[in-house]
C-alpha cells in the first residue's frame, strides 16, 4: 500500500501515521500488525492469505486528521 499527497489538519504538516492491517473474518477480525507510513509505502511483507482486507489509521504523529492525494494498493 502507498499513499501520496499526504498532509493534516494543523500547521505542523505531516510526518508520519501508523497503520493497522485487518483481515475481515466472521468472528472477530484478524490483526495483521501495524506499520509506520511516511507518505510512501507500507509493506506487511510475502503474501496474504485471500479474504478482505481494510487498514485502520491508529496514530498521527501531528493533528486529527489525516488528508491523503492517492492511495495505491499492490497484491
């Protein structure tokens, strides 16, 4: 995954988040670890089982919220 174009709501402007990795299975969701972005890319290395999966934002290292151009996803 890879974001672009990344900045916040204050005038610090954007270092880094934090993603999660979730696989949505009946019961309660699988964790796949977690991962600093610094508007590039994030990687939770080899290959993931199939199935669906979402990212959480966990942390922003400046402001609330996060505002991103482009977000590529690669599997």
């Amino acid at each position: 995954m890879a974001f672009s174009g990344c900045s916040t709501d204050t005038d610090n402007g954007f270092n880094d988040s934090q993603l999660t990795l979730w696989k949505d299975v009946f019961g309660p969701d699988e964790n796949h670890g977690s991962r600093a972005n610094f508007c590039n890319t994030s990687t939770w290395g080899g290959r993931q089982s199939a199935g669906d999966y979402y990212f959480s934002l966990t942390s922003l290292t400046y402001g609330e919220t996060l505002h991103v151009k482009k977000v590529s996803i690669r599997y």
